[in-house]
C-alpha cells in the first residue's frame, strides 16, 4: 500500500498521480451510503364450516430493495493508486492511462421479494365424555425470489453522475513492473436467485377420558 518516497516522487515528475498516502487526507475521500427499503403485507381469513371444522387461509407478501454505494474520489489513495499501477511510459515518451481520471464508484442493489400462502382445514370434537379428537391438515406454498446487480464505474464525475469506458479485454503493463500485464477488474455481475417450496401437514390426536393420547404427524416438502 505504501511506496518509498524516492519512487513516488519520481512517478510523480513523470506525470503520474500523487502516489504518497496519508491517512488524515483519507477520512473524508470515502463515502459510503446504503439505501434501503422494507414492504410486508399480512392476511388472513378463518371461516367456521361447523361439526367442529374450521379453515384457515394466511398470505403474506414481503419485497426488499436496497442500494449500496462506495465512491472511491480521485484524490483518495485507493483511487490514485489503481489510476497509478495501470499507468505506463509509451514509446514516444507519452504518458498513458487506461484509467481515466476521476473517481471510482461501487454501487450493488438487490431487489428480493417473497409470497407465502398457508390453507389449514382444523378439526376438533368431543364425541360424548370419553373421546376427543384434534386435528389439522393443509399445505404451504412459497415462492421467493433475488436479483442483484454489482457495477463498477470508472472515470466517475459526481457533478455530472457519468463515467467513462476502460478496455477490460486486453492487458496492460503495470507501472511497477512493465513486464507485468493485468486486465482491469470488471465488477459488473447479475444474479437471478429463486426458490419454490411446497409442503404438505398433517398433526392429530386423540384423547381418551382426558388420561390416554395418542398422536401422530407427517410432512412432505418439496422444492425446486
């Protein structure tokens, strides 16, 4: 992270950035921001058909959004030094950046949204004074789903919110070492996430003058 001083002095009369670092001048060249958003809808219905039946229908929606941003500006060392490393003497004594100037911005969003639908028939009856039966049966339904997005920008003007193409394709020769070439770091991904579940329940018990029980359960899940 850190260079000698002779080796960035003499970066520097050849027309690179500045390429010393100093932590009191980085405090404020940073800036991190994280946006985000919360939506959660809840319904229910419970419908009494009689002889001790009763049907439950629950739905619940919940959407997600956020925003992540890091904006790296061009006067802090991290930007400076990844301008610098890509930097190289041409021939002719030109200077060339396959960096443009300006700052490097880091933005991730993710949008995630989730429904969920639960049908539940419930039994419960007392047959005379010695048995009793409880019961309850149904399926839940899931289905979720995430997308993100992670880019980078280079060349980053924050007055005018623009940034600036950089080859990512063909490697370029390090300033430290020439005979070191590097692709520059594209960031810029996509995901596409989902998940479908479906389950099947069953619990009932049955009860013998209030002392005895007996009970039993089963689920089957499914998903994709």
């Amino acid at each position: 992270k850190f260079y000698r001083q002779s080796f960035a002095i003499d970066a520097h009369d050849k027309g690179l950035l500045d390429w010393t670092y100093n932590p009191l001048n980085e405090l404020n060249l940073s800036n991190n921001q994280t946006t985000s958003t919360d939506l959660r809808i809840n319904t229910g219905l419970r419908y009494k058909i009689g002889a001790g039946f009763v049907v439950d229908l629950h739905y619940q929606y919940s959407k997600t959004n956020s925003l992540l941003e890091n904006l790296n500006d061009l006067q802090s060392f991290y930007t400076r030094n990844i301008i610098n490393q890509y930097s190289s003497i041409s021939p002719n004594n030109q200077l060339v950046r396959p960096i443009p100037l300006g700052g490097i911005l880091d933005r991730q969003r993710g949008d995630a949204h989730t429904q969920n639908i639960r049908g539940q028939l419930n039994y419960n009856n007392q047959f005379g004074e010695k048995h009793r039966i409880e019961a309850l049966g149904g399926y839940e339904l899931s289905d979720s789903r995430g997308l993100s997005y992670i880019d980078r920008t280079y060349g980053y003007d924050v007055e005018h919110a623009t940034g600036k193409l950089v080859n990512y394709i063909d490697p370029f020769p390090q300033y430290i070492s020439a005979s070191n070439k590097r692709i520059i770091e594209n960031r810029d991904r996509t995901k596409d996430l989902s998940d479908r579940c479906l389950s099947y329940f069953f619990n009932g018990t049955y009860t013998y003058v209030n002392r005895f029980m007996v009970s039993g359960s089963a689920r089957i899940d499914r998903s994709n």
